[in-house]
C-alpha cells in the first residue's frame, strides 16, 4: 500500500469516528423515539469502521465503498431483475429495457419499506403494465419513471452526477441509469462503432472494467440510448445490472470505470418517513432492534465512551 493510499484510508477512518461520535452524542439529545434509529446506524457505522480496519491488516486493494446490509442489494437476489420473462418482448437496446431497469428499481425502492402498508408491486406485473403502457419501442425514463414511482408512495428524480449517485448507493438504493451510444441500425450493431466495442468488450472480458478507450469515437451521429440499473460502487469503477440474461458480461452484470466514459445519467427512487403510516413506522423500529448487532456495539463501547468528547463535536 502507497503513502497516498495509507492517508486516503486514514482520513475515511476519521471521518467514520467522527460520524460515530456524533452519533452517539445525539443520543443524549434527540428525543426517546428516534434512539433506536440511532443505535441502528451507530451499529452500521461500528461495522464500516471494521471493515476498514480489517482493510488495512489484509492490505486489500479494491474494498468496496459498502457492503450491503439489505438483502435486496446482494447480487444472487438481483437474477429476477437480469434475465426477462419468456413471455414478455426481449430487453434490447432503445426497446424494453427502460421498462425492465424502472420496474427493478421501483421493486427494490417498495421493498425498503417494513411492513409496507397497501398495493407491494409484483416485479413481472409491474414489468408488463409499464410495457403494455408505453411499449417496447423505447420510452423516456424522465416520463415513466415518476408515474410509477408515485403509483407506490415513492419519489423519484435525476442526479447530477456521480457524486450524488455514489452517495445514494452507500444509503442502500438502487438507481436507474441511462446512456447513449452511436452504431445501432435495425437492431444491429455496426462493425467498430461504439455499440459494437461495448458488446465486444464484455464477450471477451466479462469481469472486465470499461473505460472510455474501450468505446472508441461516434463513427455517426444517430445515438440509440440504453436503460441499466447502478447497485454498486467501488473506489476505481461502478457495478451495472442490464436485463440481457445471465451470458452478458458477469452473469449479467457489468463494470465502468466512471460515468464518463458512457455519459452515464442516473435517476433515484426514494421514500420519507412523512410518507410511511403508522403501522410501517412501528415495523422499522421493530426490525431495527432485531437486527441491531448488540454485540458489536457491546464490544465498542470502551472506544465509544473514550471518542464521546462532547465539546469537540
């Protein structure tokens, strides 16, 4: 590990003690409610401490930025998402695959909510209903996505950027993303433009991490767009789920350097806690405390009681 990479570690290692620490000195001054939220993230923030301490003594070099703490995120339960249903039109470029990324998004997004309340969206339904609405020729995310989304108390919205993508990630929501590439005539990609490199490089380097020399220069100016779903980020490259079956890339998912090199726009799905009933409320709490790793914070509370230095907060 590099002087430059040691620091980089050291300063996310800082800043996770001081959202610790803030973090426990607001359970002396937030109301009895919201403890146990509290101690749900403090937990959350001890475990991401762990793993960045544990980064250092086995030296890893691409830890991820988070490890996914909902079963949502964890890629074996994401196949419903990769591979269409025989009996809906193929996921193509600039056809279905707008409906396939808004439904998966729109799935995972219900899914957050515990013990939601009302209509819970089948994904196959949910797929086929936005398909028979808008067809499978193709439909503007910034059209669709926030009809549905408003169809199950959710919200939706485009980033501007990487950053706020990266950032709603860590949070634990998926995202839907959307990108532009020249070289598709009649379904067909054309020899050499950027199409065709993007299917080339994932045939012959499916774990491969793309990057803007892989794509090459528009060879014409007619761009065909493409709907896929964010669900990871890594320091040195983003993670894709594409809905063209489990042979595409690694088993369906791919990796880009950064949101440059596709021009990359990303759209969130997301709920506040003014939107949940009562019920979904009480739900949240009850799950937190089961889920709570009592033991992690049990075995912190030494460092805990020695960083809870009030005045320096």
């Amino acid at each position: 590990m590099t002087n430059l990479e040691r620091a980089r570690e050291y300063d996310l290692v800082q800043g996770l003690i001081r959202d610790m620490r803030r973090s426990v000195a607001s359970l002396f001054f937030k109301p009895i409610s919201n403890t146990v939220s509290l101690l749900y993230r403090m937990s959350i923030i001890v475990e991401e401490l762990t793993v960045i301490l544990d980064a250092h003594t086995t030296a890893r070099k691409h830890a991820p930025e988070r490890l996914p703490n909902d079963k949502h995120t964890f890629r074996g339960s994401l196949s419903l998402y990769t591979t269409p249903s025989t009996d809906l039109p193929n996921s193509q470029v600039g056809g279905t695959c707008y409906a396939n990324a808004i439904a998966a998004v729109i799935h995972l997004a219900a899914g957050r909510i515990c013990g939601r309340s009302g209509n819970y969206p089948d994904f196959r339904a949910l797929l086929k209903q936005i398909i028979d609405e808008f067809k499978s020729d193709g439909a503007s995310v910034d059209v669709v996505l926030p009809k549905y989304a408003a169809q199950y108390r959710l919200h939706s919205g485009a980033l501007s950027g990487e950053a706020e993508a990266r950032t709603a990630i860590a949070q634990g929501r998926a995202l839907v993303a959307t990108f532009f590439l020249t070289g598709m005539k009649k379904d067909k990609e054309v020899e050499g433009d950027q199409w065709y490199n993007f299917k080339q490089f994932f045939t012959k380097n499916r774990r491969g991490v793309l990057k803007s020399g892989d794509i090459g220069y528009a060879k014409s100016s007619e761009k065909t767009g493409h709907a896929v779903v964010l669900v990871e980020c890594y320091r040195d490259h983003l993670v894709f789920m594409n809905s063209w079956g489990k042979d595409f890339a690694d088993g369906g998912f791919f990796r880009v350097e950064n949101a440059d090199v596709l021009g990359v726009k990303f759209y969130d799905v997301w709920f506040l806690e003014s939107d949940l009933t009562l019920g979904e409320k009480n739900e949240y709490e009850h799950k937190c405390m089961r889920e709570i790793p009592w033991h992690l914070i049990n075995d912190a509370l030494p460092l805990l009681s020695s960083l809870l230095d009030i005045d320096s907060l």
